[in-house]
C-alpha cells in the first residue's frame, strides 16, 4: 500500500549532481541482521512503518505532507481505502510501529533492555539502557529531544482474546488465542521443514506458535498465556507502540540502536551505505544529542528512520471554532445558527385523573406522571442485567421535575457523495476546503432532557448544570433515564440519539407503548420517544439500529463517531443560547416563552453561555464522552463509563454484539463454508455481515467431498485465489481439547430447515465444529463472480505471496465444482439471486485469516485511519495539554477537564485494556516511580493483578484462587482473603481483593483541587460485565449500580473536586449527604426504599 514518495527521491538525485548524500554515520561492517526495505512487496511495501519515505508533499495539508499510498487494488473496497489513506496527512499518533528483519533477533536482549519494573527498585520506563527509542525531533516542540514510553508486548497491549471461539463457526484458526499472532504448532515431527499434511490451513507457511519458551517455560502455565506480542516469529518483525500517543502534526525518530541484537549477537544493521536513509539525515541530527543523555553517540545508531504524525483530535477543534463564527469554518456560525426547529408535544389529559384539568402547558412530561410507565419500560431496556425489580429505579424519579424533547440542526459531513462505498461517503478529508460549503447540508436531531426539580440545585434561582450523557451502542437516548440519575445533586440529564441509532420497537411493542401511554395521558410523548435517526441498511422494510455505524469501513466508522461529537457539540451551543430569544409560547398564556424556559416560570431551565456541563456516557456512549469531556470547551468534569481508548485494540478484542459482526465479519469475509449434511454431501453456503448482523445464505450441496480435500476458492472477477483444506473427521495433534463455535445451529435465511445441528453438550467441540468442514474467505466487492472447486487430496496446491495466492496442480483431480447459487432462490438488499444464477459474494469483505501477517500489518493501517475518532488522542488534552479555542473573537485555552474513567472489570465488550488506557493516557496512572504500598508502579499493579487483560482464564492469582477476577478497588470494603471462601464478602463475590486497594485518584494537572482518575467497579468474578446495571435493578447485596450513581453524581456535584468512596453509597439514601427520595420521606416502607 506504501511506497517511496518522489519528493525525497528527487532531493537525492538532485544533491548527487553536487555532492553525494550522506547520512549520520556509515554503516559498520557486521553480520547481524539487516534491516528489510522492499519496495515491490505486494501487496504492501515491507518499509519500516511507519516512514516518511512513504509520503510526499502537499502544502494544502496541515503537515506539508501527504501519505503516499499506491491506489492499485483489486477491489473497489480496497481502492477506496487506499485512495482515503492517499489523503491522510500523516501517520498514526498511537499506532504500532514495526520493522522487519533479514534474520531472528535476539529476544534476550530486549527483554532485557525493555522490561524494567523487573529491577528490584520497581521503577519502570527507564530510558538508559533502552535498545529502541522513539524521539521527538520537533523543533518547535515542547517535547523535543525528549524519547517516548514503548511498549514491549509488557502488558499495556495485551493480544490474547478472552474468548477465541467468537468468530463464527468451522474456523480451524479458532485454536489460536489472538487475533493475529499464532499459536498452533503444525511441524508435527518437529524437523522445521514443511512437510506433506503439516499446513493444516493452507497458508503455505509452516505455524508455530508466536511464543518464545524462555519467557514461558513453566509447564504448569498455559503455555500461550505469553504469547510474544512484539516480535512475530514468521517473519523476523519487531513490533512495538508508544505507551502515550504522540503530539499531532510532529516528526519523530525511530532509533534502533546497537544493543538490538540477532540471534546470533551481532548488532542489527541498516540496508543501505549508512545508517539512515539519505532523505532523512536532516530530520534525524536532533537525535544525536538526545542520544548523548543515555551516554550513546552517532556510531551506536544501527538503524533510524523518521516519521510525522497527522492532524487528529484538531480537525474537531476547527469544527468547533466554525460554530462559533471563528477559523477556516466560520460560516459554519452563519449557515447553521443555533436553533430550536421543534418542541414535542408530550402529555393530554389524564385518563386516570378525570377530576384534573387538562394540562396548561402539554410540552413538558411531569416526573410524576412518567414514573407510572418507567417500570415497565425499565424491564424492557435494561433486561440483559437480570433485572429482579424496578422500585428503586422509579423512586430515584422523585427528584425530577419533568422531561422536554426536541429538535435542532446541526452541520452534516457524511454522504456528501451519493455513491461508493461507505468509505467514499465518509467526512471529506480537508475541511478547509472553500467548495465544502456549497457542499455541506445539515440534518435534525432531538435531545431528551430531564430537568431536576428546584429545592435540589445549588441555587434554585440559576439554570441547573447538565451532564451530557452519551448512549450505549444499539441503545437509545432513553437510557440517562436509568443510568445518569444524578438530579438529586440538582444535575439535569441531556441526550442525543447517536448517528444510527434510536429507540427500536418490533411493530407489536409499539403498539403496546402507544397504549400504555395513552392510559396514562402521555400518548402525545409516543412520538418523542419513538424518533429516531435509525436506517433500513438492507432494504428489508425494517429499521436497522446501529446499521453500519462501527464496521469494517473503516473511514466511515471514524466518521460515524466524529459526526455523532459534532451533534453533541452544536447541542451544547444550543442550550448554551437558552434565554438569548424567544420560542413559542408553551403554557397558552398568549405570551412567548424565553428559548430554554419550557416550564414557563419566568426562568431558563438549563443553560445559558456560561452554563456548566459535565460529559457522561456507557460503552459507545463512553468513547464519545471521553472525547467531548476534551473538545467541548464547556465541559468541567467528565466520567466515560465502559469507554477505552485505542480503537483498533478495542475491536480486536472485543465481544460486542454487532460489532464482532459488523468489523470483524467484514474483515474475514465473505466466507464460503462448507459442513457434512450427515445423509453423504456437503453443505456449502456463504456467510457474511449484514449491517451488524451475520447473514448466512445456503449456495449449493455436493457429494463426494472428502476430509483431507483442497478447497479453492476464486474471485472470478479478480482473479484472486484462496486456498484451505476439508478438516478430517478426527481431531490432528493439537486439537484433542479443541474448544470451538458454541452455537451448535447456523441456519441459513434460505434453508429449507436442514441447517446443522448438533447432539445436546456436543457444541463447541470438535466433532460438532470442524469435524469434514472447510471455511475460506477472500477479498471481494458485492457482486463479484465467485468459483468453489473442491479437489482430491491435501496436497495438490503451491501457496504463494503474503495473499497467499493459490494455484492449483495441473494433474489435480476435480472433485466438485460450484458457480452458481444451485440450492435456493435468495433475495438480498432488494435483489433477487434465482436458482441457477452465478455465485457472487453478496457483500464487500477483505478476506483476511486470522493469525497472519498481513492482517496484523492491516491492523496497524486501520489504527492510522480511525485516530480523529479515537479518545486516545482526546485524553492528552483533559489537563496535561488542554486545547485551544476561539468563540466570537476571541481565543481562550480550556481550563483543566477533570476526568473520572470509569472501567468495569473483565468487561467482554469494551476490553478493560482500553479502559485503563484513557486513564493513563490522561496522566492519572503512574508510568515511572513505584507507589511504596505494593513496591510496584501503579500502571504495574493493574497489568499484574490483571485488570488490564480482563481475562479469568488467565488466572492471575494461581490455581488455588481459579479462573477469577481480581477486585482492584474494593469498593465493598470486602475483607475475604482465602480461595473459594466467601466469609467477610460484603459483595457476596469471592474475587481476590487487593491491598490495599488501587482506587487511584491524584490532582488533575493544571488544578489546585481537581481530582482526576480511574475507577474499577466489579459485579462478576468469574465473568465480567460489560458497564453497570441502573440502581435497584439486581437485588445484589452489594449494588454496584447505585454506588456508581453516587460516586459519580457526587463527583459532578463538587465539579470534579471530590472523590468519594464509602460503601453507603451501595444504598438509595444511607449516606448522610445523600438526599431521600420525597416518597421514601413520606412511607419509608414504600417499595423501593431501603
């Protein structure tokens, strides 16, 4: 995908014509091994990457730079990609960085060198000794000269997935623990040569797994818990990834110095005369005296290159400075003002009160009258926490006084163009292009806004604060109404429905929601509940929550993400010009309201220009607000729930219904898969993502094939070819304790009710999963002509290239064939497939295998293409490096956001990795000097104790303790300390507790008295939680949920001054500075009060 740019290339040719070209220091004679530099690699260059030598100039870019991408692919998905990249104005801020090597190194050396917590003092990221740096040679730079914390595979980044078994069934690679590093041994007879039947999966590379025996020698162990994650074996490539991301718009210096050895213990060398390419000699001098701090000169530099990252996290500024009349974007002020286009007529009559007067003003929902129908709902939204009751729930709504929805415009970036992928129709790449604003339409979206009542705010005669709370994916703006009940600190709640997203009710519950509405009076509220910015993405008539909004396109995902934070940010100028005009008149007294004023009391509710906003939000709700709690200059204290930061470490581990599907789905597919009948033939169909659903369609059955056959697979359209093998009928080496796809039934949407099933207890194993299977994906657009051929034997192909490119022997025997859609008829996105029409793959996919090469390296550009969506590059700017904006004339730098990341333990969703990752990101876990009470830094303690992997497999605290997870904050005050041994549980788990706890909070950077931090809730020990279920829903002993309420409701209330962790918060009211719910007051024996 990269190759040389011209520009450097001209700079060379033209300074030979002068003198020739030098670099920092010529290469020393040696042996050790060289580093790669191969530019006809296809289908991606092997360059250490990433490299400035892959870009060229443009100085319409931020940077003065442009990515170099080749725009040669075989598909117009992958066209599109590359095209996009082509535009993108530098390189990844946390992306990995890799470099391939002529030969083994010497993986002694680096651990020695790069794992320094191991020394007896605890201190980690000492740069002295270090074989490897990353160096800021920015010269404007406040970090220049200054290396950068990387990351070893020592934990921060952890590969191994917590369930291997996810992605979909008959994939014999589901035996390997990560994504994409392997872990199967196919040399059989251990004599390092590929011989016949050992390439179990047709790759043409003989596996073994990516794991290095000194490091994980004890056989005790699971001989894959430390699987090498920053070196891959197969092809000599050293990976590695800045602990913290990078500044934007910066050049850095990789320098592998020569204390990086081979196997052999020579140092490594560079590929050309000197030790650097000649283009990069000037950008490189600054290391040079960064080197002389660690007592290294010129002639210790083996190899360095350079590379510049892009504009991020500040395109979201630029927008930002746009709304308010300011920047490049100014007319944004001008085209799209702040406006109210709507206010939802909400409540009638009351039915059930005929005595009562119709309602004066209908555009409010009183507290009182929704808590009739907020069980009942409740039930339905939050069901996947296992509810036991919503009592508590419904009196936590005393504190409100009513709810208003409604409408306003915001700016839209996506589908400026109408055709293409759903790449080609993400956000332009210059957003200080002059066209854009004859291109630029605009889109409604409604805010829900829940209003405390007055005797609860600070000042009953001022606005109440708002915390902005983001959704969770597939969820709706409704959920604040059960997990951001902060209005008895006198906090009102305002939420947006996501790009995508909306309330999502089957025909038959509308109708219900409709009735029960209407029993009550609050009919008229049906349609603000019901409004939704959902899509019917397959054309089925139905619409589609989520849709495409995280998937394998990648541009289209950063842009769903960034589109959604515009939304947010274009709301807040909204509420913040409440009480600058009028709106319409809400309670019939024939006089305008002020704009905010929904009550008609005389007085704006909420907002106002100096208004206070806090930034909340769960899962996908967590992402966005751990973003905005940076780039809304109006935002005081933040609390992202279930968020993380790294979004390709997210989704590379993550179990998130949808998202599995929608990504990784379109990642590895269309699959072609093939599975025994039981009556003699084959089952063949074609498995692939539908939006964020996997969609199988049966293709065709054929007799004859036989365990051990080839497999091939052909894009007849592109002439590409992929090949793999019939499993055989009994497990080989390896696989006696397969553990595989644990859904027994895969029924196509065209099946004629023969799909597979298995004997009860028999899911998930061998003979149920892969026993006579076949699974092969390859790169293809939607519509692309596509061949099966299935031949005799195993070994009849030669495997060729990282695509693995398949050729099939001319004396190979055809066993079967298939091209067209041979079992049923199939209707697909308004397209009908009839009996007998070619096969063609029914969706885009890039037909990666897991556990290669090439799909790490993907990995690597995905994290380059998806940062300006990612709050890993927002967390820098909370408190350590706050951004700067413009509003109206003037420039002003944010105060300090303070920051309370909230991560669930062992979450399968949003893996805990990513979580703790906004936080140290943020500054609020120490990196470098060990904290005396464990002897260990505090970024060491989570790795140890296994927060950050998240996984109880692993059994971090021994046999005796199980597969459990670790409590590292103990917010139960738990004082059990024996394995399997519940006494002094006050959570009733048994998890290890550590000691003390972490509960790590320290000064926010910039404050006096700001608190900044993580927080680590846990409700399962042996499973994990994705997030927090609303208070009083579960009837644990220990309600995590309500704690959380309080924590963060508390933390708001003191604008992020105030860290609180007393297990009273466990109960609705049981702690003195925590108010009673009016009701409770009233009959403390009411359901629902404690």
């Amino acid at each position: 995908m990269i190759h040389a740019r011209s520009f450097p290339l001209l700079l060379v040719a033209l300074a030979a014509c002068a003198q020739s070209p030098e670099g920092l220091f010529e290469t020393p004679q040696g042996d050790g091994p060289r580093v790669v530099f191969d530019f006809d690699r296809r289908p991606l260059p092997e360059i250490p990457f990433p490299n400035d030598i892959a870009t060229r100039p443009d100085p319409s870019s931020p940077t003065g730079l442009r990515v170099n991408a080749s725009l040669v692919a075989a598909t117009e998905l992958e066209q599109t990609a590359r095209r996009r990249i082509d535009e993108l104005s530098g390189f990844g801020v946390y992306q990995p960085i890799s470099v391939q090597f002529d030969a083994p190194l010497d993986l002694d050396a680096i651990y020695a060198r790069h794992r320094d917590y191991r020394r007896p003092d605890g201190r980690d990221y000492d740069f002295t000794n270090d074989a490897v740096y990353l160096i800021d040679v920015t010269r404007d730079s406040p970090d220049f000269g200054k290396p950068v914390p990387l990351d070893f595979g020592e934990g921060n980044f952890p590969v191994l997935l917590r369930t291997p078994t996810q992605y979909w069934e008959h994939d014999p690679k589901t035996i390997t623990a990560a994504l994409a590093f392997e872990s199967y041994e196919e040399d059989l007879n251990g004599n390092g040569r590929l011989d016949p039947g050992e390439d179990l999966d047709l790759d043409g590379v003989l596996d073994h797994p990516n794991v290095y025996a000194p490091e994980d020698g004890n056989p005790a162990l699971d001989p894959i818990r430390d699987l090498v994650s920053f070196y891959e074996f197969e092809t000599n490539t050293l990976v590695f990834k800045p602990v913290l991301p990078l500044r934007e718009k910066s050049t850095y210096a990789v320098v592998l110095t020569n204390r990086l050895l081979g196997a052999d213990g020579e140092p490594v060398r560079s590929p050309f005369e000197y030790v650097n390419h000649a283009a990069q000699t000037d950008d490189l001098r600054p290391v040079v005296d960064a080197l002389a701090e660690f007592d290294l000169g010129a002639d210790d530099i083996a190899f360095a290159w350079t590379y510049t990252t892009q504009e991020a996290a500040g395109q979201l500024v630029t927008l930002r400075d746009g709304l308010y009349g300011e920047g490049p974007l100014a007319w944004l002020d001008e085209d799209f003002p702040p406006e109210m286009t709507k206010l939802f007529t909400m409540v009638e009559a009351d039915p059930t009160a005929p005595d009562e007067p119709p309602p004066t003003n209908p555009y409010i929902l009183p507290s009182e009258r929704l808590k009739k129908v907020l069980g009942p709902f409740a039930m339905l939204a939050f069901a996947s926490f296992g509810i036991s009751d919503t009592d508590q729930l419904v009196v936590t709504h005393d504190f409100y006084a009513y709810h208003v929805s409604g409408k306003f415009r915001a700016p839209r970036l996506l589908d400026l163009v109408d055709e293409g992928t759903l790449d080609a129709r993400a956000w332009p790449e210059n957003l200080r292009d002059p066209s854009l604003r004859d291109r630029i339409d605009s889109h409604e979206v409604q805010f829900w806004c829940a209003i405390p009542k007055k005797e609860y705010k600070r000042d009953p005669d001022k606005p109440a604060p708002v915390v902005l709370y983001a959704h969770g994916y597939t969820s709706n703006k409704l959920e604040q109404l059960g997990l951001a009940l902060h209005a008895k600190f006198g906090i009102a709640g305002c939420s947006i429905d996501a790009v995508l997203h909306g309330v999502s009710l089957p025909e038959d519950s509308k109708s219900a929601a409709s009735a029960l509405l209407n029993i009550y009076g609050m009919g008229p509220a049906f349609e603000a509940l019901a409004e939704n910015r959902m899509e019917d993405m397959d054309g089925d008539g139905t619409l589609d929550v989520g849709g495409e909004f995280f998937s394998g396109y990648m541009f289209r995902t950063r842009d769903n993400l960034r589109q959604t934070l515009l939304d947010w940010m274009t709301l807040v100028r909204l509420i913040r010009s409440f009480g600058s005009t009028n709106m319409l008149d809400v309670d019939g007294d024939g006089k305008p309201e002020l704009l905010g004023d929904f009550d008609a009391d005389g007085m704006i509710d909420i907002g106002g220009d100096d208004a206070t906003f806090f930034a909340s939000g769960t899962s996908l709700g967590g992402l966005l607000s751990a973003m905005l709690s940076a780039v809304e200059a109006k935002v005081v204290a933040g609390a992202p729930i279930a968020g993380g930061a790294g979004l390709v470490d997210l989704s590379s581990r993550s179990e998130q219904g949808g998202v599995v599907e929608a990504l990784m789905l379109r990642m590895m597919g269309p699959l072609f898969v093939g599975e025994p009948t039981g009556n003699g033939d084959v089952r063949i169909y074609e498995l692939f993502p539908n939006g964020n659903i996997d969609t199988r369609y049966d293709v065709a059955y054929r007799a004859g094939i036989e365990p051990g056959d080839t497999v091939r697979v052909t894009n007849l359209d592109t002439g590409a070819a992929r090949c793999t093998r019939v499993m055989p009928m009994m497990p080989p080496p390896g696989y006696e304790n397969y553990e595989g796809w644990a859904g027994a039934s895969n029924c196509s949407l065209n099946d004629a009710g023969a799909c597979r099933t298995c004997p009860e207890g028999t899911e998930g194993t061998y003979a149920c999963d892969l026993a006579g299977t076949f699974r092969l994906g390859v790169a293809a657009d939607a519509g692309d002509r596509v061949r099966i051929d299935v031949f005799a034997g195993g070994d009849v192909a030669t495997i060729e290239g990282d695509e693995r490119d398949c050729y099939i022997d001319d004396d190979a025997v055809l066993r079967a064939s298939v091209d067209r859609f041979d079992a049923l008829p199939i209707h697909y996105r308004g397209k009908d497939y009839p009996q007998g029409s070619p096969l063609v793959a029914l969706e885009d996919g890039y037909g990666f295998q897991r556990g290669t090469a090439l799909l790490r390296r993907f990995l690597g550009i995905a994290a380059i293409v998806v940062e300006p969506a990612d709050p890993a590059i927002f967390a820098p700017h909370y408190s350590r490096d706050p951004f700067t904006f413009r509003e109206h004339g003037k420039e002003f730098t944010k105060a300090p956001t303070n920051v309370m990341d909230v991560t669930t333990i062992g979450d399968p969703n949003v893996p805990p990795n990513t979580g703790t990752s906004i936080a140290r990101i943020g500054g609020f876990i120490e990196l470098e000097e060990p904290d005396p009470r464990w002897g260990k830094t505090p970024n060491r303690l989570l790795i140890d104790e296994g927060i950050v992997t998240g996984i109880p497999w692993l059994e971090v605290r021994g046999a005796d303790w199980g597969p459990v997870l670790v409590d590292v904050d103990n917010l139960s005050d738990s004082t059990n300390v024996l394995a399997q041994d519940p006494a002094g549980s006050v959570d009733s788990l048994v998890a290890p507790r550590t000691q003390p706890p972490a509960r790590i909070a320290v000064q926010t950077p910039g404050t006096t008295d700001g608190k900044s931090g993580i927080i680590y809730p846990i409700i399962s020990e042996y499973r994990g939680v994705h997030g927090f279920p609303p208070p009083g829903l579960t009837g644990l002993p220990f309600d995590v949920g309500q704690f959380m309420e309080h924590f963060i409701g508390a933390y708001f209330d003191s604008r992020g001054t105030q860290v609180r962790y007393e297990p009273c918060m466990a109960k609705l009211a049981a702690c003195d500075w925590v108010p009673v719910p009016p009701s409770c007051a009233a009959d403390p024996a009411a359901q629902g009060c404690d």
